[in-house]
C-alpha cells in the first residue's frame, strides 16, 4: 500500500521514541481521501474496506514501516514546557509523492506513547471529522496546511468530560517538525542535536540554502518569511487558529493542529472562539504578533549555529525578526489589496483596508459575506462623490445595496465605498476581469463554525451525511454554487457558535 522511504527515522534515537500503534477492537473506515491517496502514490485497497480500515487504524503495521513517536517540547500560552512530544499521535513512516515531495504518514489516536502524559493516546469522532473538515478545506482554499487521508471508528469508546466515539485521524504533512522540536534540544543545550535536526530540515525543506556563506541565518529566515505567508493568507480568509503554541507552529510552513480554529462571522479583530484561550492571546488581530513571538523563540534555538559570538549572533537574529514584521506587513497588504480588486500599488492602500475593517467592525458585518458581495460591485465611472454609491447601486441589480445591507450601521460603509470606488478609477482593466480576480480571492464558502457542529453533532449519532455534504461544498470555495447556497449564509443569532474545544 505504501512506498515507505523513513528518513526521519534514521536521525538518532534520541530525537524519538520507537512505538507501535495499539490495536482497536473494531475499525471501520469512515472517510478515504482517494484523490490525495493517487497523489501520494498509494495503493489503496478499495476493495477490501476491512483491511484498509485495520491498516489505517494501525491494527496492521504495513510492510515498510517504522512507527515512532517525535520528541519536541514547546510553549504552550507562553509557558515553556520541556518535553511534550506525540502524546496520541504516531508517524508510521513517510512517502514520495508524484511531484517528488516527502509527505509523512500519521495516525492520530493510534494509542499511546512514552510522550502521553497520563493520556489514553486516544482521538474522539468529533475532533477527527473537524480536522478531516477543516484540513481539506484550508487546501482547496490555496493555503498550505497538512492533509486529511482518512478518518477511521475504532469500535471503541474513549472518556472525556462524558464517553465518546474513537476515531484515528490520519494525517498527511510535508514533515512534523516544529519549533517545538528544536525547543526540545536547546532545553538539553545539545547543540550537536541542534545541527543535526536544522541540517535535516534544510535537507528536506531548503535545499537550496545547502550552499550558502550562512546556512542557519538563511533557515531563520526561511522559515520566518513561511510563516508570515502564511498568516497572512489565514488572515485574508478570516481564519482564528487558536493555538498558535510553538508546538503547533512547523518549520514547513503548513497550518498544523486544527483542535479550536474557527473562521470569524462577524468581523471583530479581538475575536476568539478557543475555549481555552481566556486571555485572548490567540486573538485574531494577535497573530502575526505570536507569530514573530515564536520565531524569536526558533531564534534562541539556533543562537549557537549562527555564530560561536553569541552577540553577533543575537544582532543577526534580531535583522531575521524585523524582517518578519516587514514581510508579514507587505503578505497581508498584498492580500487584501487582491480582495479589493486592486492590481496597483498605491501608498494609501492600507488605511483604505483598515478604513473597510472599521466599518465592518463598527457594522457587525459578516467578513466572508461583505468581501464576496463587493465582487459584484462594478467599478463606478462616476467621480468620487455620493454619486458612485448611488451609482454602485444602480448597476447590476442593486449590488450596493446588497453590499451596504451587510452593516447593521452603514454610514462608515458608505463613505468607505466612495473612497474604493475613487480609488478603482486609477486601476486598470476592465470591471469583469476585476470582478473575476476578486472572486478567486474571495471566497464563497468556507467551514462555518455552526455548519461545522452541524455535521460534527450528526456524525456522534451515526449520520454521516452532513459531514460528506459540507465537504462537497467546501471542495470549490470560490465558486457560486446553488446547490449550496446554504453553506454561505451566516449564523441566525441562535446557531452562532461562541466558543470552540481542543477535544484533546
């Protein structure tokens, strides 16, 4: 079934724990991704759902395999913890895929591990079917993250606050070492731990640093300019990750851990949704902060391979760290000046984002919904006045009103709107190829959180259908699809989803 070629495996020993996946009584498969099994180049036995369900679960090691537990430790909330490591989770080996690319394979829920901590080493249903939702859907709407293979019941019951279902999740990533990892080596000051992992990531990540004066500099900085990408993109959809701990955060570059995420409703930058966040750390308005924050943290790590003088080596560090915040800054312009319409760069561009963000937050506004209805809002050939809002209106069947209609207050919105509408008159192309852009950057559909229960608290009773329904419909984000259109409504005020759980 799988091609395995194990190189996390062949690091020294220390850097993990050898660990088989404990057996479940009666696995049955609830979920198989087959177009990312054909791009991982895994043959699947379709056929034969019983053995493929006891492969995923891990009742059967398949040939090739070298199950192991990763060690890392990590802040969690800011609180260093010195050795966390897969407590439930167990990487059974890993692939090259079609495009040449190593992908681990990893069995959440498998059992435990020298790392559990006290835990069962067991996943719920619940929390196996929202990563399998929400991992697929970050994907098809083009931000890196780590991939659902399959969701496997094992027949078994596993206690929380009251007994569940038990599921594996297995997930696919392009690796699964974090900042935490290097954490776990600066803790023991084993700096040869240190060269021998930040080598294996550029082997594997960056290869073409391998060459250059000051390869550790260049990984910091590599890694830095992933995550500002990466955030930047989560921002642009309105996605809360919830527990951006160093732990969570991978030197690939992919979103990682989807326990508490949720996508805001309403625009409010402060918002959480994890329940575990009582501070707000993880805020969404935060993260590009905690972001650079964690960096820092990679950036102690690697202090002794950037230089043998430790204060040439913070002074380089600290440039790496500063050029996060200006890389991030121009990401995150670059992203909404996309979900404007705007192909030029103009010097006012972002206080004309931040002015549309006050608006929506002052008017409750819906932040999928406004951003998708200003698609259908026609560059006004009228001069910057009222007159380009009445105008906005007028043209394709009330669209301003429709976009106006967002904000329970709209006269910041109005004025906002005479300003996009001045400022799209020094663009250039035409209004329908605007449009077009703008609705491959705004999407339509993403995992609302009340959809997503919705579909979680069907599956705990045995109905499945929501969760394969809301995957339909999240496979084409982008798109306006009838069929659908249920899934881009917001909330009623009695299925708004206030807070969202780990399910750890």
């Amino acid at each position: 079934m799988f091609q395995f070629d194990n190189s996390y495996a062949r690091l020294p020993d220390r850097f993990y724990a050898s660990v088989y996946p404990e057996p479940v009584e009666g696995p049955v498969l609830l979920k198989f991704n087959e177009a990312l099994a054909r791009e991982l180049g895994i043959e699947a036995e379709l056929s034969d759902p019983g053995r493929l369900a006891a492969i995923l679960a891990g009742n059967v090691v398949p040939q090739g395999a070298t199950p192991l537990a990763m060690a890392y430790a990590g802040h969690q909330f800011g609180s260093f913890v010195p050795q966390l490591g897969d407590g439930r989770a167990i990487l059974i080996g890993e692939v090259v895929d079609k495009n040449g690319t190593r992908r681990d394979i990893q069995l959440k829920g498998a059992g435990p591990t020298p790392f559990s901590r006290r835990g069962d080493g067991r996943a719920a249903l619940g929390p196996v079917l929202r990563e399998y939702i929400l991992s697929e859907a970050m994907h098809a709407l083009g931000i890196r993250a780590t991939r659902a293979l399959a969701a496997v019941a094992t027949g078994e019951q596993v206690f929380r606050e009251t007994p569940q279902p038990g599921a594996v999740f297995v997930r696919v990533a392009a690796s699964h070492v974090r900042i935490g990892t290097f954490q776990y080596f600066a803790a023991r000051q084993d700096v040869d731990g240190l060269r021998t992992l930040a080598d294996y990531v550029i082997e594997r990540h960056y290869r073409q640093l391998r060459e250059t004066e000051k390869p550790y500099v260049e990984l910091l900085r590599a890694v830095a300019f992933a995550q500002a990408d990466l955030i930047a993109q989560w921002m642009g959809v309105g996605f809360i990750h919830g527990v951006m701990n160093t732990d969570n955060m991978t030197l690939s570059g992919e979103t990682i851990d989807f326990g508490p995420c949720a996508f805001l409703d309403e625009y409010d930058q402060m918002k959480v949704f994890s329940s575990i966040d009582q501070g707000g750390r993880y805020a969404y308005r935060n993260q590009p902060g905690i972001g650079q924050w964690n960096i820092a943290r990679l950036a102690e790590c690697l202090l002794p391979l950037i230089d043998e003088d430790q204060d040439k080596a913070v002074l380089t560090a600290n440039h790496v760290l500063s050029a996060f915040g200006e890389r991030f800054q121009k990401q995150w312009l670059a992203v909404f000046r996309r979900k404007l319409g705007l192909g030029l760069e103009e010097e006012g561009d972002g206080d004309l984002v931040q002015g549309l963000l006050a608006a929506m937050q002052e008017g409750e506004a819906d932040f999928t919904l406004t951003f998708r209805r200003l698609c259908d809002l026609p560059a006004a050939e009228a001069s910057p006045s009222q007159k380009a809002v009445e105008g906005a209106a007028a043209q394709n069947g009330h669209a301003g009103d429709t976009f106006l209609s967002s904000f329970k207050q709209v006269e910041k919105a109005k004025e906002w709107l005479v300003a996009w509408q001045a400022r799209l008159e020094r663009e250039r192309g035409a209004p329908e190829d605007r449009a077009k852009l703008m609705r491959a950057t705004n999407p339509a559909i993403i995992p609302r959180n009340h959809k997503v229960e919705e579909a979680l608290a069907a599956a705990n009773y045995g109905d499945l259908s929501f969760f394969e329904r809301l995957l339909q419909a999240l496979e084409r984000p982008y798109e306006d699809r009838p069929d659908f259109a249920d899934f881009a409504v917001p909330p009623k005020p009695e299925e708004r989803v206030l807070q969202t759980f780990c399910g750890t």
